[in-house]
C-alpha cells in the first residue's frame, strides 16, 4: 500500500499523471514535436559538416545559417499572424510541407544559393533547436488544452519529447552515415541521404497534424460570441456604451492584439531574450558538432553519440523541471538551472582533452534547456488566452531575429582561428540573461511561486497594477478563459479588488 502511494506521488511529482489524463489532442501534439526534432536533430549534426564537404568557406557557412534564420523571421511572423484566423492546423500541416520541401531540396542540389533559398522558403534548422512557426502555434495550444494547474507538467514533457527526439535524430544520422561511408560511399552522397530522412519525416508529421481535433482551433473572440464582454476589458479603462451598430474592424497588427499591461512585461521579457537567443545564435548544435570535428577529428557516428547523449540527459534534466517549479516557483527554476549551464559552456573550450570535454558538454546539456517549460509557462500565465499566440510569436519572433547575427558572428572567428572565443562570450551573454531574469520578474506572484509564508500559491498570477484610473490589482484568476473557467466575467468582476 505505501508502494502504490509512493508511486503515485512521484507520478503527480513528475507530471506522468498529469500526462496520461491528458486530451488527445495534447498527445498527438507532443508526437509532432517528437517527429519534428528527429529530424532536426539528424540534419543538424551533418549541416555545418555538409557545406564544408561541397567545399564552402566558415564564413559562408556562418552567412548561409544567419540568413536562413533571418528569413525564418519573416516567415514564422506572418504564419503566426494569421494562425488563429486561418486554423492553427492548417499552418501546422503547411510547415510540415514546408520540411519536406526543404529536405528534398537539400538531398538534390549542391548550389550555395539554391540550398539557402530552399533553407529560408522551406523549413530547415540551422541550430537543432526550434523554427518556423511550429512552437507558437503548438505552445499557444497547449495552454488552451490544459488548465493553469497542470500547464508547467505539460510544457515540460513538451521539452522532454522534444529533445528525446533530437538525440535520437543525431544518434541515427551519426552512425547512419559513418555506416554508408564504410560501405563506399562519399561524404556528400551519405549526408544526402540525411535529407531524404528528413523529407519523409516532414511529410509523416504533416500527417499525424490532420489527426488533430477542431479543439485545438482558437476560440472565437467574445464579439462573435458573446456579445460586448470581452477578456480584453478586464485590462482598458470602462468605454461609455454606445449603441451596437457592427463591430469595429479589428488591427491585424500583432502588437495591437495585445493589452497595454502585456506589452510592458513582453518588452522586458523581448529585451532580456534578445542577449540569450545572440548566445544560442553564436553556438547551436550543429556549430558546436563542426567544432568537435574539427578540433578533435572525431568520425560521425561518435559525434551523434556524444550529442545523442547530451540529449538524453536534457531529458531526464526536463522531467524534473516541472517538480522543481512547484516548489521554487517558475523563476528561480528557469534561473538557478540555466545558470550554471552558462558557466560550462564558457568552458567548453578550455580542455584539451574530447573526454572532458565531453563530460562539459553533457553537464551543460542537462542543465540547459530546463528552463524551457517554467518559461512556457510563464508566458501563459502572465498574458490573456486570446493574447498567446501573438505573444509567443512575437518571443520566438525576438529570438530568432537575435539569433540569425550569431552564426555570422561564429564563422568568422572560426575563419580567423578563434572558434574558442564564440563559447567565452555565449557563456557571459547567458549568464547576463539570467541575472536579468532572476532581478526583474522573482518578486512576480505566480502559480507554483513560494508564498512569504512558505505555502504555494495556488493561483495567484499578478500581472502588476491595473491602468490608471483603476485601484485594483489585476489577477489572472480575474482574467480566466472560458478553458480555465468555463465562464466570462464581466469587466467589473474582472476589477474587483483581491484582499
């Protein structure tokens, strides 16, 4: 009997219940995700290495992930604007197409230009981590799927899945390749069948996105349904009434689909993502795998272990996140994990040794990306329901466009001799990110955050003083959604004064 109530605690503990009780559409997601990172995982190992094999320079190779990411920009902005008036599964099967696209491209062509053209239409990662505008879309539905108080597990599982299938991408295509150069093959023809991989796993993923529910299609806004109560209210200053006529034609600005309160603590938070996303830019996955080869010669199969490893370890690090935020609060979690993974990869250069260096990079990459979901979260709980999509497409945005000058910024020391100097200033930049973190937002009361007296704040999401004119402190339990609360408060229940 104390067995099963010993498992069934750490099941709560870890989210496995939380999982397992979960809609549908929530597990379809989470294999989407699985899916879409295989295939980054495969194609990044080999990206960097790829281009050197058709003979491009470290500066060219720089400029091709920079530009693929700029142009990832102004795709991922416009998909996201129009996600929730579309259909977010129509943009989720779109962007599958758009790996295929991409995949076949790469397994066919040698050209630079072509290559980069197909790397900016379509869909190729550059870093291994997310593109496109998958992440906005799948996390902005999620938190409409799920209810605050379980939000954090699912996110987390969101990044376990995630980087599961990154390892398992990197574990294939390293010994998928170190198997077919053995077999006679030249570099180029192995890296291409890569590709191949990763086009059927676009199009496998573009399927499993039609299996999902109509649930996960954004809620029609309160105007159509249900007359002048809008969320939004809760947040503007009381309007006189004025006879309804038809309503107003609404901005497709994405700035404009967000209240004033939200865009204070988005700036902020945009301001501080900037100097971590530059840091991600300047040493993705497949820049960190090109210096591994580079400077210790290792073959690909015992590059795509090493990564593969350093997966796995994110995710058994990922699992615990959600656990570790019920009891410091979301925070302090993203904060003292991603810490100390900035101070090892300022390291990563240092020893001379690949076992050691290795031992880094895998201490890193437990620690690295625990941050993912407590942020996921609080980036739901600090905005409005209507508000998420443009919020965190708006973020993602941010990150890229910092994202797309660091590999510019990587080639060229490489160019010059001085790959080393890339991890030292990755290192600092991140470390600067979490101080700003830890001193703007930690006083910020939120769900999972420790009360003064020692006890959880179960769900009080305090999103700052209310706009002038108003006495009242807002609250996200003011401001729930008809998925949180299955009901609509009116603009005065909204601004009533918490004790």
């Amino acid at each position: 009997m104390a067995q099963k109530s010993l498992w069934r605690r750490a099941q709560d503990e870890l989210g496995l219940t939380t999982l397992l009780n979960s809609h549908r559409d929530v597990h379809l997601l989470l294999l989407t995700r699985c899916i879409r990172m295989f295939a980054y995982g495969s194609s990044t190992l080999i990206l960097a290495i790829y281009f050197a094999a058709l003979g491009h320079s470290d500066t060219k190779i720089g400029l091709f992930m920079t530009l693929t990411l700029v142009g990832d920009v102004a795709i991922s902005l416009l998909l996201t604007l129009v996600a929730d008036k579309l259909g977010r599964r129509k943009i989720l099967v779109a962007g599958g197409l758009l790996m295929t696209l991409s995949g076949v491209v790469f397994a066919s062509f040698s050209n630079y230009w072509v290559l980069l053209a197909a790397a900016v239409v379509g869909v190729i990662s550059p870093s291994g981590n997310e593109i496109g505008p998958f992440r906005a879309v799948e996390e902005s539905t999620l938190a409409h799927l799920t209810d605050a108080k379980t939000r954090s597990d699912v996110f987390a599982f969101y990044v376990v899945v995630g980087t599961l299938g990154a390892a398992a991408g990197s574990l294939t295509c390293g010994w998928l390749t170190q198997a077919l150069i053995s077999a006679g093959w030249n570099e180029v023809s192995s890296y291409r069948v890569v590709f191949w991989v990763y086009a059927i796993a676009g199009l496998t993923k573009a399927g499993v996105t039609l299996l999902l529910s109509s649930a996960c299609e954004a809620p029609k806004p309160a105007a159509e349904s249900a007359g002048p109560r809008e969320e939004q209210q809760a947040f503007l200053p009381t309007q006189p009434t004025t006879p309804a006529t038809s309503p107003p034609k609404k901005s497709t600005s994405l700035l404009a689909q967000i209240s004033p309160s939200s865009r204070h603590i988005l700036l902020k938070l945009c301001g501080l993502f900037f100097f971590d996303s530059l840091a991600s830019g300047m040493v993705p996955s497949s820049l960190i795998a090109f210096y591994m080869e580079r400077k210790f010669a290792l073959p690909q199969g015992k590059l795509g272990t090493v990564i593969a490893i350093a997966g796995i370890m994110s995710s058994i690090g990922n699992i615990f996140a959600s656990a570790i935020a019920k009891r410091i609060g979301l925070v302090r979690t993203m904060v003292f994990t991603h810490l100390p993974s900035a101070v090892l990869l300022a390291l990563v250069p240092l020893p001379p040794s690949v076992i050691v260096t290795v031992i880094i990079l895998v201490a890193r990459a437990s620690l690295a990306s625990m941050d993912q979901a407590p942020r996921s979260a609080f980036l739901s709980a600090v905005v409005l329901p209507s508000e998420r999509t443009a919020v965190m497409g708006i973020v993602n945005t941010v990150k890229t466009m910092s994202q797309s000058s660091g590999p510019l910024l990587t080639g060229s020391l490489a160019q010059s001799g001085n790959f080393w100097i890339a991890f030292v200033v990755a290192g600092m930049l991140k470390a600067g990110y979490d101080v700003g973190m830890l001193t703007m937002f930690v006083g910020m009361k939120l769900e999972g955050d420790k009360s003064k007296g020692g006890g959880l704040e179960q769900e009080q999401h305090e999103l700052g003083e209310a706009p002038q004119g108003h006495g009242a402190r807002l609250s996200f339990d003011d401001l729930s959604s008809d998925e949180d609360m299955d009901d609509r408060r009116s603009p005065a229940a909204s601004l009533k004064p918490r004790p």
